[in-house]
C-alpha cells in the first residue's frame, strides 16, 4: 500500500467465475462492478483503480461479493439491506443522515443467495 492507504478488505471467487463486486463508500455510494474488469497482480505491481470517488473526504470503506442480500451499518448503529442486483454496474447515493456514514457491509446468507456459475 501507498502512505496514507490501507487494505479494507478481500473477496475470493473460482477462477473465470462471472460475478461482481461491491464497495461501499463512507458517504453511502455503491458501487457493483465486474470482477472481470481487475487484472491478475503479483507482490510488487502497482494497484488498479477501478472508480474514482469526486471528493476525498469519501473514502471506500468495505468490499464484499455482489451475489447475494448485503446488509449496511452505519456509525449510529443504522442497519439496512440491500440487493446488489437492482443497480448492476452503477452506482447509487443512499440517504444517510449528514453526521452518519457507512462503517461495514454484511454479506448476508439467505435462502435466496444467488449461486455463481
């Protein structure tokens, strides 16, 4: 890592699994993405970016699988749920309070989790 930046967190799928992930900003963006858009690294090669945040008092807080029901918790003991699949490869604002932001996203195992081909 660069000075000031600092792993949040790691997902793992099978190779050449078609699936996406989620990332949760501080300020309550969302964003899904394909895994398929990251490349392979090896110790020592540079990081890849794969979303620029427009202002840098927000900052990625947490990344899980978009496969299944996420919860989101928030610095005021908020909770809430949501299905990564209604805004496929975008990204969406939730409406948090001013003093409150996102702390954790929680994978949530359902009988309705969606198995990945």
């Amino acid at each position: 890592t660069l000075p000031g930046e600092k792993i949040i967190g790691a997902v793992s799928t099978f190779p050449g699994t078609q699936t996406n992930i989620l990332l949760a900003s501080k300020k309550g963006r969302l964003f899904s993405k394909s895994i398929n858009i990251l490349r392979n690294c090896k110790r020592g090669d540079l990081g890849e970016m794969i979303l620029t945040l427009k202002k840098e008092s927000d900052l990625i807080v947490d990344i899980c699988l978009a496969n299944q029901i996420t919860g989101i918790v928030t610095n005021k003991g908020n909770h809430g749920r949501i299905d990564p699949l209604e805004f496929e490869n975008s990204q969406n604002l939730l409406e948090i309070k001013e003093d409150e932001f996102i702390v954790k996203l929680v994978p949530l195992i359902t009988p309705y989790s969606r198995e990945v081909d």
